[in-house]
C-alpha cells in the first residue's frame, strides 16, 4: 500500500507538471457522468472537487430537492465533471468512476456525504483507507479499487479532460454550473429552481 501511495503522488505530480506546458487539441475520451433524460430541455453541468466542503453543501442542502423535482422528472440533463485541485480529489474521483457509471453517483453522494472524515483522516495512507471504505460499500473489492488508482493511462486521460473543461468553461472555483451553456454561480435552491422555471417557460 505505501508503494501505492508513492506511486499515486509520483504520478500526479508528473501529470500536473505536464499538462500545465502542454497544449491540449483534443478533449481526451472520458466518460461523461450524467443522470436524467438525455433529451431534457434544460442542461446542467456542474463542475467540482471532491475535496470542496461548498461542493458538498450544495449536494447535502440543494442537489437532493433539484435530483427529486427537475432530473426525476425528465426536465434536466445532470452532468458531473470532477475539478482536480488536488491529488485526494482525484483518488475520490478514480474510485468513484471505478464503480461505473450505473453506481458513480451513489458513491459521490457518500463521498461528499463523509468528506470531513476521510478528507482530514490524515496521511495519504489513511484518507485512500477511507476512500477504500465508500467503494467498498459500492461493491469494489480491493484489487479492483487497487487496480483504478494504478492506471496512469486513466489518470493521464482525466486530467487531460479536466484541463480541457476548466479551458472551455474557464472554471476557476467550485461548485461552478453550466447551464444551457451559461455559467452559473453556486445558488440556493430556490434561486436556482426560479432560473430553471424561467427557462422552462413555468
């Protein structure tokens, strides 16, 4: 496992180091995470970390009420797309992308639901401990959660993507949402649910 940790941080770095003086033509192909109707009328992409607590209030105190009332009910296209601004936020996003698309946003919703517990569990060693523990509850043993973390082809591929977006959206703070092409400021629920109304013509 201490291998594992220095081959995660040795490879992050190297990644960053990279891809900051190297410019990018292609988004490279990642799997976009999306909930609802892919033929809604409206679409939302938020951006953010896994490590970011305002993310993780926006997924505790507007995103259940917006997931009930606008995507259940076929009125928006959801897109979650990871920010990397630091190493523990990519090993979340890994292991949560690890579980599939089908299982991606139940672990999500426990990794922002935990986020004070294995974000400050301590050293590398201990927080992939406690990120080990929400994959598992999605079914991930440890080989395959192992395996996610070592796969530099993945990783080179997320972060490519992800500087990719940040460049198109110019993304300089989370949560940020896209919506219909707009950018957005992260807003309460009931600001967000008038904007989306307006569109909506209701």
């Amino acid at each position: 496992m201490k291998f594992l940790m220095t081959l995660l941080s040795t490879v992050w770095i190297a990644m960053m180091g990279t891809l900051a003086v190297q410019a990018e033509t292609d988004k490279p192909a990642v799997t976009e995470m999306i909930l609802g109707d892919v033929n809604a009328p409206i679409e939302i992409i938020e951006y953010a970390s896994m490590t970011c607590p305002h993310c993780a209030n926006f997924h505790s105190d507007v995103y259940p009420q917006l997931k009930e009332n606008y995507i259940e009910t076929g009125k928006v296209k959801f897109v979650f797309r990871e920010v990397y601004f630091d190493k523990y936020g990519m090993w979340a996003s890994m292991i949560a992308r690890c579980a599939g698309p089908d299982r991606f946003f139940g672990v999500i919703d426990q990794m922002f639901e935990k986020q004070k517990t294995w974000s400050r569990a301590g050293n590398d060693l201990a927080i992939v401990t406690e990120l080990s523990k929400i994959g598992k509850l999605a079914g991930l043993g440890d080989d395959q959660i192992n395996a996610c973390l070592q796969d530099a082809d993945n990783l080179r591929n997320l972060v490519g993507w992800y500087k990719a977006n940040m460049e198109e959206h110019k993304i300089s703070g989370t949560p940020s949402f896209v919506i219909d092409g707009e950018m957005v400021s992260n807003r309460s629920y009931d600001e967000l649910s008038a904007l989306l109304d307006e569109k909506l013509g209701s």
